[in-house]
DNA sequence: CTAACTGCAAAGTGTTTGCACTCTT
DNA sequence: AAGAGTGCAAACACTTTGCAGTTAG
C-alpha cells in the first residue's frame, strides 16, 4: 500500500543532506532513516524511542532539533497544521475546511459546496469511518500578498 | 456562507445545557455565546481574550473546563484530532490519511484511491490552494471491538 | 579553523488538576 | 443540603532555547 521505503543507501543520504543544506551527522542519518522506516506517522517521542535503540545516548533535544531541520527543508512534514494548540469548530455539520498554513485562519466550506468524496477502493479492513472532512492548504489573500513581497 | 449563527435565547440555553447535564452559570452561558458568535475557529486563548471583556475576573481554567465540558457533551468539536503532539508525514506525496479519532493511528490512503475532489464554487476570495487532503475519521477495527464491549 | 551539531538543562507554551469557596438545583 | 462549577495556583506534557563541548567540511 507504500511505496517499499527502500531505505535510501549512505551516498544518496550523503546527498540529499548536502543539498537541504544539512551536514551529514551519525545522529541525524540514523534519525531519518528510522522516521522512513517508521511507516506510522509517528511522533517526537516514538521516533525518540525508536532511535535510542541504535543510539543510546541520544538526547530528546536533538530528535526535536533534527525533525524541525527536516521540516524546514521539506523533508518532512507535518500531519496536522493545527498541532500546537486546540482549535474550536462550532458547526457541527459535516463540511470541510480551508486553511492557511501561514495565519492558520481556517475557513468553512459547507458540504454542497463540493461533489461528494467518492472512493475507488475499500478501505483497510474493518476500518468504521464516521465522517469525512476535506482540507484545502494554501495562503489566504493577505499571507500570499506578503509572500510576494519577500 | 455560514447559517446565521442566531444566538440562541437564554431559555434555548438553560434546555441545551440541561440536555447536556450541565448546569446552567453565568460564565457557562457567556462562553458559549461568546463561542457561537466567533465564527473564526478560535483557539481556548482566544475565547478567553473575548469573554474577558464581557466578565473581567473569569479565569482561564474555567474556560478550559468549559470548553472540555462542551467537547464532551458533543456541543463543540476540535478542528484537528491531532493538535496536542506533534506527528510526522514521510510520504511527500498528494494523498489521504483515515484517522482513528480514539487511538490517533493515521493511515495513508494514495491519491489514486479517491476520485479527485471538484469543487463547485468559487474559494474565497485571492485564497490560493497549494494542496488538498481527505481525512476519514472514524474507528480502527479494534478501537471498534473495544467500544462494542461497553 | 570555522560553522554546524550534540547533549544537557533550563525556560516556554498550552492544558489539566486539586482545593477551598460559591452557586445551581 | 448536595452536587456542580469557579478561581487560583501548582503540576504536567510537549517543544524550544542557550550553552559548553564535539564533530563535519
């Protein structure tokens, strides 16, 4: 259902750090690729975990250092834009979300404004879902005016 | 684009606080129409920040076991199952995630699985869209089981 | 040799909890 | 009167920051 995360070889790390801008440390390569083979969205504390297998003197601080170095250069990414602090939904009906990943405003979008979601395959077994909700990411008018300005 | 948000009267309250076997207070009645009156997702914080001016001594403990007191009861809901940690995305692709909103597991689903999303209006204005994602949420098969028993 | 990175500890957020007091029912 | 809710402060969990020592380029 993934892609085989073939774990990408010493050189080809070597590479990809150079070109992020990132210089190539024990740590941070036993990091990445334990966070590639770790297919499971994982947080700070279980890529912490995870790695202290193979480096047990590895500090909390610099799984956090090093996974806020693969964000920045797009290595990585975030599951949610909206971790960090609770955010509070008043409509309770099923619609979907515009978001601005910059000022994190959030915009509804009601149901009819979308054709309905339609699925081409089963989901994963047993799996119950409840309701659906599509996010679209991007800059709002005022973020992308001030993006352009930079 | 939102229903009018008819703030609702304090009779409609006392019976949707009762319905929810909560008792009726002042600071409990002013947070929820302070809530209902911000349509812009607001953050605990935030809501904070507005009722101050309307009770100048509530604290924000109080707002945060109101607004847990609201989730609860099902009168609000959160934006994002996983504001609170921080959780990580290997695959760089466009694609979905179904989410189980009890144990938090996030699987991928590829792009290739949905009909692509269409929308039929126009976004607000200037916003531009860099991405889009479905989250399914719901129960994995054995969140399900456990919440069967009980 | 210099700049970048690590480990550790301290400081910051955002959120929950415990307790004495007050208010709703 | 009993139970629920409030305010305040302390405790917590998650994340960032500062710094001295180490390592990569």
């Amino acid at each position: 259902m993934q892609p085989p995360a073939a774990t990408p070889s010493m050189d080809e790390l070597r590479r990809t750090f150079r070109e992020a801008g990132l210089s190539f440390t024990h740590q941070r390569m036993v990091l990445y690729r334990a966070v590639q083979e770790m297919r499971s969205h994982p947080s700070p504390e279980a890529i912490y975990e995870k790695v202290r297998g193979e480096i047990p003197s590895i500090s909390l601080g610099t799984v956090y250092k090093n996974i806020r170095a693969f964000l920045d250069a797009g290595l990585l990414r975030e599951v949610s834009p909206h971790h960090g602090t609770l955010r509070l939904e008043t409509n309770l009906e099923e619609h979907h979300h515009l978001v601005c990943t910059r000022c994190k405003t959030i915009v509804d979008l009601e149901e009819t404004d979308l054709e309905p979601v339609r699925l081409k395959c089963q989901l994963p077994g047993g799996f119950r879902v409840d309701r659906y909700n599509v996010e679209f990411r991007g800059l709002c008018a005022s973020c992308a005016k001030m993006s352009e300005l930079s």
